[in-house]
C-alpha cells in the first residue's frame, strides 16, 4: 500500500507547517507525485512550472491530509454548586493513649502469679501480680526478733538505772550527814549516769530495728503489684515464672493504660508547621472507618523535630475521645487540621479561576449560557483549598463555568470524515490518485 493511503501511520507533531512538510515529503514521493510529473510536459520551463505547480498541490493536500489526522480539544464544562469548602493541612499520625503507667517491679524475685491477662481492664488498686515473697517475709521475721530482744534488752538497762538512782540518792543524803567518803559518792553518780546511757543506747537501737522493719516491711509489700491506675491492661513484658532483677533497674511487668482518651501523635513539614495554631480544630480518620471522623483541638507542637529522609518533621498532638472503644494503641490516621472551614456555600473549582494562586481573593471566569454564549465575569472567593474554592460573589449556583479543556477525538483520515458527515460508505482507502 502506498504511503498516501495509510494516514493512520503519519505520526506528526508539532505546528501546522512542519506537519505539512513531512506529508508533502510522503506524498510526492508516492503514486500521486509520479503521475503529476508524468503528466506535465518535459521541457525545461514545462518542468519549472510544473514544479511549482506540483509543489503547491502536494502542500495543500498534505495539509488538509495532516489536519484531518490531528487532535483537537474541546471547553470542560462544569456546573457551579453549592457544598463544604475547607482548607487544611494534611499529615500522617499514629494513636497512642493518652494517660498510661508502665508498671514496674520494686523488689527482684520470680513473678510467682501474673493475674492479669492482654486487655484485661482493671481498677485502681486491683491486683496485678505477685512476686515469690519468702526473701522478703524473712527480713521482716528477723526484724521482728531482733526488736523483741532490744525491747528484753532495754527492760534489763531500765531497772539497772533505776537501781543505780537509788543507791545515789542515797550517797546524796549521807554526804549531806557527811556520813560518807567522796569516793562513794562519786561512784553512785558515775554508776547512775552509765545507767541512764545505756538505756537510751537500747533505746536507739530499738528506734533504727523499728524502721529497717518498717522498710522490709514495705518491700515485702512491693512483692503484691496492684494497678497504680483505672484502665486496661494493653501490653505485658514478663511472664509468669520469670525472675526479676530489680538491682540494677526497675523492670517493667505490664502496661496499664486508659483507653477512653486517645493522643494522635502527628508527624508535620516544616512547611506546614507554620499554618499551624494551637487549638485550631483537627480530626482524622483510619483505614478501618475512612467514612467516620474522630475530632479534637491541636493541643501542642513539640519542639525538637525529626529527621526522616533528609525531610524534617515536626510532631504534632491532640486528643480525641474513645469511649466508644473503636480505636486502637498504633494505629495510623490521616489527619487534617483545619486552617479555615466553611458550611454548604456556592464553590467552584479552582480550575475555573483564570491565574488561580493561593492567597488571592479575585479572579476571572468564563461563564457559558444555556445559548452557549461565553461572558468573562470577575469572581471573588474566600475559603479554598488545592481543589475548589468558596464562591464569595460573581457566580451564582446552578452557572456553567469553563474549567480548561479536554481532548476530543478526531477521524484518522479524510474519507472516515467524510463518512461521519454523510458521506459515502465502504471502507476507508483513504487519498486516491486520479489516473
């Protein structure tokens, strides 16, 4: 098959001119441009004009040829309603509880009972765990003898003062009779001060026995865990039968947390961090429920940000309730925070507005009329977004507004035109020569 009789392999690009060009160079090398040099006498100045003549003809039928293999476009077309318009900023985050207690062990020893089990929820004061408590009850037990014998101890050192009060009151009296030596004398007041000390060593002995069972006391306490809040138990880190070693650090047993009250802690651009205020509004949603929003109010920013690859990200917090239970410790949500917001309003979309920007408030569309007639019309907006815009005057709801153009598909060929106009019918073989 000729060249001129496929058009749906001449693949041109660019203007209308070098279309042309590459369809004259198909062309008068094909069938056509043959038989019009056959045709056109031999001399020099017949092949001039002849030339010239082709040219032109070849170049006018590459033309037409080229533009009806081209595409064209076409007005989009849409409609002026009325709905929410928001602008936001946009972030992924994570839920975590908002109040929560790692529970952890005071005292080493193997955790004898764990009474708790992944999602038991508790109350505050509630029994947790129990760790082996014969170590412990043991100190208390010697405690308890070592204070009995200097309670014994002290009885003996108090009657010994009370003697020793007696015999020097006595020396007291009969040296005033001077019926008896200073030596006497001073060793009943020696005797009686030696006494009095002693007892109040026993006294103290007694005072420090007392408190060191007091403390064993209290960590033979800490062997019986109990829930240091109301909440529900989300993680457990050492199982039953397994020895803690509380020396070195406080081991954690458990998680208890409460569940009702979720934080969502959101990971922010640097861009954005700036359009963001504390106690804007905020909402999200998960993967599980995307039709259902969970709100709160932006709560705090932390200051120290992170880096993740080589984008710096800022967390954001704010918390949500969860009585009813539907959300869970890490899960992820896609939040908005809301920089402005407003309720079932005239909008448009953006694509309407002619040199659309951020932060501009006035614009031009291009209405259409029911006739197809184009106005050009001024258009203020207020709130929008990336997608439309709060239609604050100029249009009204229910107008069609241009917003850009589509592609319209075209026939491929000259005789698949003329077919779709009416034309005659048959298959398309395309540009014929005429003998």
């Amino acid at each position: 098959m000729d060249a001129e009789t496929k058009p749906a392999e001449l693949k041109l690009g660019g203007d209308a001119a070098s279309g042309a060009r590459a369809a004259f160079d198909r062309i008068a090398s094909g069938t056509i441009g043959r038989r019009i040099k056959a045709f056109v006498p031999t001399t020099r100045r017949n092949r001039m004009i002849a030339a010239a003549i082709a040219a032109a003809l070849v170049l006018g039928l590459a033309y037409w040829w080229w533009q009806g293999t081209g595409s064209t476009t076409t007005a989009l077309i849409v409609t002026v309603t009325r709905g929410d318009v928001e602008d936001n900023v946009t972030a992924l985050g994570n839920l975590q509880p908002r109040d929560y207690v790692d529970v952890g062990a005071q005292v080493s020893g193997q955790l004898d009972k764990l009474h708790v089990d992944f999602g038991t929820k508790v109350k505050k004061g509630d029994l947790l765990a129990e760790i082996d408590e014969q170590l412990q009850s043991t100190k208390v037990v010697a405690d308890q003898a070592q204070l009995k014998n200097l309670r014994a101890q002290q009885a003996e050192r108090q009657a010994q003062l009370e003697l020793a009060r007696g015999q020097y009151a006595r020396q007291k009296i009969l040296k005033a009779a001077k019926a008896t030596s200073e030596d006497a004398y001073q060793s009943a007041l020696s005797a009686m001060r030696s006494a009095d000390a002693a007892v109040n060593s026993v006294k103290a002995q007694i005072e420090q026995t007392n408190s060191t069972l007091k403390g064993d006391q209290v960590t033979l306490g800490y062997t019986k865990i109990y829930a240091p809040m109301a909440g529900t138990v989300v993680s457990i880190t050492t199982k039953q039968g397994q020895t803690i070693n509380a020396n070195q650090q406080a081991p954690v047993i458990l998680r208890v947390a409460d569940l009702t009250t979720m934080t969502v802690w959101t990971q922010v651009s640097e861009a954005d961090v700036p359009k963001l205020k504390v106690g804007m509004d905020a909402y999200f949603t998960i993967l599980g429920a995307p039709e259902k929003r969970w709100r709160g109010k932006l709560k705090q920013i932390l200051p120290t940000p992170e880096s993740v690859n080589n984008v710096v990200l800022y967390t954001a917090l704010f918390d949500a309730d969860n009585k009813s239970g539907e959300l869970m410790t890490q899960m992820t949500a896609q939040v908005f925070f809301v920089i402005a917001g407003k309720a079932n309003v005239v909008n448009v979309p953006v694509a309407a507005l002619q040199g659309y920007k951020p932060g501009r408030k006035r614009f031009k569309a291009t209405v259409v009329s029911a006739s197809g007639a184009r106005e050009e019309r001024d258009v203020t907006i207020g709130v929008a977004n990336r997608v439309a815009a709060e239609v604050v005057s100029g249009l009204n709801e229910g107008e069609r507004v241009v917003a850009g153009t589509k592609p319209t598909s075209t026939s491929t060929s000259p005789s698949t035109q003329r077919n779709r106009q009416g034309g005659a019918g048959g298959g398309g073989g395309g540009f014929r020569g005429t003998p």
